[in-house]
C-alpha cells in the first residue's frame, strides 16, 4: 500500500507516518510539507491512499483532491484539517475520511480500516513475479469453486466472464489481475491468501 501524506507542518506529517508505521508497517509511506510537490509525486508514485491537509498556503487541499481524482478516481482520501468548517465540502470528493487535528491513533486506525476503496496487501506484481507460468493459482481457483459446489458454468455467470476464460483460469494458462483474484476470492468465500497459495 503507497500512502501519501501532505501537510504545511513538516512535524504533522512526520507525527502522522510515525503513528502508520505502526497500524500499517507494510506501508510505503511519504511525506510532503509543501503542497506545489503533491501533484508530481502523485503521477509518478499513483499512491492508494492520500491524507491531505485542506488549509494549505498557495493551494487548498479540497483543490489537490479533485485534481488526485481526475487521474485516478478510486484514490481513497482521507482529509487532516483543524478546521471542521471544511467536513461538509469534503464530501463533493467522495472522502474515506475527515480527521480533525490533533488526530488521536485510535481515529487514524479507524480511517485506515475503513477505506472507501479497500486496498489489497498484494499487488498485481508480486502475483505476476511469483506464479508466472504455474498453475498454483488456477488448482486452487478450481479447489476452492468445487468444495463450494459451484459448477464452472455458475462461476462464470456470477464472475460475468465466458466459460473459457475460466478454463483458462483453472489451468494456469491466464493468471487473473488483483481486482479479478478479490472478486473470485469473495465469490468462493475465501481470502486472497488463500486463492494464492499463501495460507494453507
């Protein structure tokens, strides 16, 4: 997970990632105190979660959210602001969350476990990297589809993909993207770790 946190004190920002090493250590987290370096950082790293200060010198962070937005628009943003004026703006960007300063761990935790768009700890990389060319995924695709009863035909109905692309599935011979493997993983009743192979 890539989180970005922005904020015109640098001492926020460094307060805010100390407290995310801690509720998400497998985060890569950066931080920005000034506000004209948000938008580049943005488009080179595509961060799933933005946590933006909204009173900010030069730019408004309701401004650098919908400009976040336009390029990728299930960025989750969670706003860090000592103004609760802003709560009711903050909604036209759709935010995860409002966080008024000084914003306790348990609030932080409760943001990061309620994201609008939830954020999976494996990425499309790590899944392309480590089973390329198996079928791993695939036997246990089809494993966990049987033991749940449900025909191949079933599968493909409620996945909304042709039969064959199921076939290619189980196999091994296509290996589906992270938000496919999450609608399988749903469907059968089972985590992403274990769709993977990664828990028995």
């Amino acid at each position: 997970m890539k989180i970005l946190v922005v904020d015109d004190h640098p001492l926020i920002v460094e307060d805010i990632i100390d407290e995310l090493k801690e509720i998400a250590p497998k985060a890569e987290c950066t931080g920005l105190s000034d506000p004209t370096e948000v938008m580049p950082c943005f488009r080179e790293h595509r961060h799933e979660v933005v946590m933006l200060d909204i009173d900010m010198p030069g730019i408004n962070g309701l401004t650098l959210a919908k400009s976040i937005l336009e390029i990728q628009p299930k960025t989750n943003i969670i706003y860090i602001t000592g103004h609760e004026k802003y709560a009711l703006e903050s909604y036209s960007t759709y935010a995860s969350d409002f966080l008024v300063k000084p914003v306790s761990t348990k609030r932080l935790q409760n943001a990061m476990n309620n994201l609008r768009f939830p954020v999976s700890e494996i990425t499309e990389e790590m899944i392309v990297s480590h089973y390329s060319g198996s079928a791993v995924i695939g036997a246990r695709i089809r494993m966990y589809r049987e033991r749940s009863g449900i025909s191949r035909g079933d599968f493909a109905e409620r996945m909304n993909v042709s039969l064959q692309s199921v076939y290619r599935w189980e196999s091994g011979e296509r290996v589906p993207d992270v938000l496919t493997l999450m609608e399988i993983a749903r469907i059968l009743g089972v985590g992403m770790d274990q769709i993977t192979g990664t828990k028995t």
